[in-house]
C-alpha cells in the first residue's frame, strides 16, 4: 500500500491569520501519529512538487500564479473561508505532486492502491479559482494526467466529502472519460451538487449527484455505495477509481451534519475496493476535509486498511427512502 505525505503540507496553517479556523495543521498530526501506530504495511513516500505543467493540467496558469504570487508577498485571504501563507504554496504543490507520483505509481503497476495524506485539500478549487481551503483540484489533477500523461480512456472519482466537490465536477462537467460520483450532505457548503446536475454536453449522465440529507447515517451512506456507486461504476468501467476521501460525514465532525462512524468510512473503502478489484483496477485516495481530530485518528487507518485489502463488503437493504428516489433519476442512463 503507497502512502504518500510531505512536511510541507503541516507548514500550510489558515488559522495564523483565522484563529478559529478548522483547517488546523494538527489534521495532519493526528492522521500521522495514528498511521504510525497501527499495523499498516506501507510504502511510504514522500510527495514531490508537482511541476507548474502538471498544476496546468486543469487549472488556468495565470491562477497558478496568482497563488504563487500571494504566499511569496506573505499571504493573504483569498475568501471568507481560504487563507494562505507564505508556505502554503509549496504545501498546495506537494499536495497535488502526492497526486500525480500516486497515479503513476498504481497505473504503472508500481502498487495496487494508495493513499495521500496531504493538504491542502482540493476538491473544491476550479479551473480559476481558489475556494472552500482548496487551491489546487488535486484528485482532478491525478485523473487528467491518468489520461493525458499513462493513456488511460476511463478513469472514475468517488467523492465522500461530506461538501459537494463542485471543482471537480466543474472541470469534468463536458466529459464523458471521467465520471464523477459525488455523495454530500444537501445544503451545505457550496450548495451545488443537485440531483438533476447530471453533467453537460458530451458528459451528461457522467456526473452522478447523490445529496443525503443532514443526520443520514451509515444506512443511507452505504445504501448509495453498494447500490448506486457500485453499479455504475461496473458499469462504466473504469482504469482507474480515485477516491476524494473527507471524513467530516463522522458523526463527531464540527462542520458536518451526519452520522457515519469511523467504521463507516472502511465499509465505504471495501465496497470500493472490491468493484475495482473486479475491474482489476487500482484504487487511490486523496485526503479532503474532516475536522475531528479523533474522528480522523481513527477513521483513516481504517480506511487505509480497508483499501489494502483487509475486511470485506458487507451487503445491506437498500435505503429505503433516499437511495430508490435517488436511483429513480440515474435509471435512465445506467442500469440499476
């Protein structure tokens, strides 16, 4: 199992100039003190800088700049809810640089799955723009470069986050060769992520939209993996699975509404792991948001373990609210 992380990305801190803020670096902290000690076989590696031409994959370089530009001047506010540092962009490429090493590696065959446990996140940022703590679409970045750099015709991402990923799903929106599969929490930040947001152009149907409402649990989380995600995805078929993998579903998380446990993400992980092992694809995950140090500590060890094999799938109803109304608007382009 790879496992990609960098100092750098503990050196990137919004809280010096937003105390409260809940990107904290010790996310970091906790997720390496818990790794370390658990019984995890891991290839670690340290995430190197993505270049200026990998970071042009999907975002515009005048914004690469633009970023640059504001932490070498000492940093700033980019947004009510993004600050920088003079350090955080060299954080925000070792993040995305975690990316692309980590997809070279598994499409090369270089290991089956990893995990980046970098920030900061990046799910959020579009083509142009930074927002929502991210400044780079790491996973975004990975894809492409899965197609553009190794050749790859599919490539699918699985976004957990409890925030809808709307950078993401902006940047592949027109596209059929990558297909987005989003699970978020309705109504929270940004507020996109509709149901009937389904993609655009040659792409529409390959975004697939499944907004829970705010208290849903595991039930409801692991109904849409196994019947939902699961399906399309065999369907689809991808080379590729990438996983946008936030922990603030945790019940324990101050910034999200639901009640998954941190048991709840491994299940979620072995689904996942099983359908890509039947597409005998490797799997990736990239660290987004989850702001519990506890929740953190403990989730994602298990989570990495469940990617590297241990555990399996276990079957449940289907929901029997959300995921058939949810199922109801995906039928008629995937077979469900």
């Amino acid at each position: 199992m790879l496992y990609l992380h960098h100092p750098s990305c503990e050196a990137h801190d919004p809280c010096a100039l937003s105390p409260d803020h809940p990107d904290d670096p010790a996310r970091l902290v906790a997720i390496e003190t818990a790794v370390a000690g658990a019984n995890l076989d891991l290839q670690r590696c340290l995430a190197p800088a993505a270049t200026t031409a990998e970071l042009g994959l999907v975002h515009d370089l005048g914004h690469v700049e633009s970023i640059r530009e504001l932490c070498a001047d000492g940093g700033g506010r980019i947004d009510q809810d993004t600050f920088v540092g003079e350090s955080s962009f060299r954080a925000a490429a070792h993040a995305a640089g975690g990316a692309c090493r980590m997809v070279r590696e598994l499409v090369t065959g270089g290991a089956p799955a990893g995990f980046c446990a970098v920030r900061p996140s990046g799910h959020h940022a579009d083509r142009d723009r930074a927002m929502g703590f991210c400044l780079f679409n790491n996973v975004a970045i990975g894809a492409q470069l899965a197609i553009s750099e190794l050749g790859l015709e599919r490539v699918m991402i699985l976004d957990w986050d409890v925030h809808h990923g709307n950078g993401t799903a902006e940047i592949f929106r027109r596209r059929p060769d990558v297909l987005v599969a989003d699970i978020h929490q309705q109504g929270l930040f940004p507020g996109t992520g509709a149901l009937t947001d389904t993609g655009s152009g040659p792409g529409r149907g390959f975004t697939i939209n499944l907004p829970v409402p705010a208290g849903s649990d595991e039930g409801v989380w692991l109904s849409l993996i196994e019947h939902l995600i699961v399906p399309i995805g065999l369907e689809f078929n991808p080379e590729l699975v990438l996983i946008s993998a936030g922990f603030d579903a945790h019940e324990r998380d101050p910034v999200g509404g639901c009640r998954l446990q941190s048991d709840s993400f491994a299940q979620m992980a072995c689904h996942i792991r099983e359908m890509a092992d039947a597409l005998h694809a490797p799997v990736g995950a990239l660290l987004e948001g989850g702001y519990d140090l506890q929740a953190l500590a403990d989730s994602v060890p298990m989570t990495i373990a469940a990617l590297a094999g241990a555990g399996e799938a276990i079957s449940i109803a289907p929901d029997s609210i959300v995921t058939p109304r949810l199922a109801s608007h995906l039928a008629h382009r995937w077979t469900l």
